[in-house]
C-alpha cells in the first residue's frame, strides 16, 4: 500500500476533499515503506530459516511475503517481472 501511495501520492492529494483523511508527507510514507518492508523481510528470513520463536508462521504466507518482496525489489530497480 505505501508503495502505491508513494507512486500515486500526488493524484490522491489533489482529489482530497475537505473533511477526507488527509495522508501524510511523502517522508513519512517512505519511511513507513522502508520498516515495514525491513519487517516484512526479517518475518520471510528468519521463518525460512526455521529460527525458535519464528516457526509459526503460515508456509504459503511466507512464499506470497517473499514474492511481493522479490516485486518490489524489482520495481525498485526498474526491472519489469
């Protein structure tokens, strides 16, 4: 979701109206971005790794975090999957 806002940030502002949510500062989202994906990665890194304390988590979750992850990184780096 904070990628989207990101990419689409400045549409979304300008279709806000009065008494709508206003979103936050670009900076902030950014950084919501980078720690969830920070996250997000250490959930998919240390459950594949079968670390104690990080065994409960769903295997075709993990696969669907570690494939929305490879998408971003890809987006990212411009590379089209």
């Amino acid at each position: 979701m904070t990628t989207r806002l990101l990419k689409e940030g400045s549409k979304l502002t300008k279709q806000a109206d009065e008494g709508d949510f206003a979103l936050p500062d670009t900076n902030t989202i950014e950084r919501l971005n980078e720690l969830a994906t920070a996250k997000l990665s250490e959930i998919v890194r240390r459950s594949t790794a079968q670390e104690r304390g990080w065994r409960g988590y769903d295997k075709l979750e993990v696969a669907a975090a570690r494939e929305l992850l490879s998408e971003e990184a890809a987006a990212v780096s411009g590379i089209e999957r």
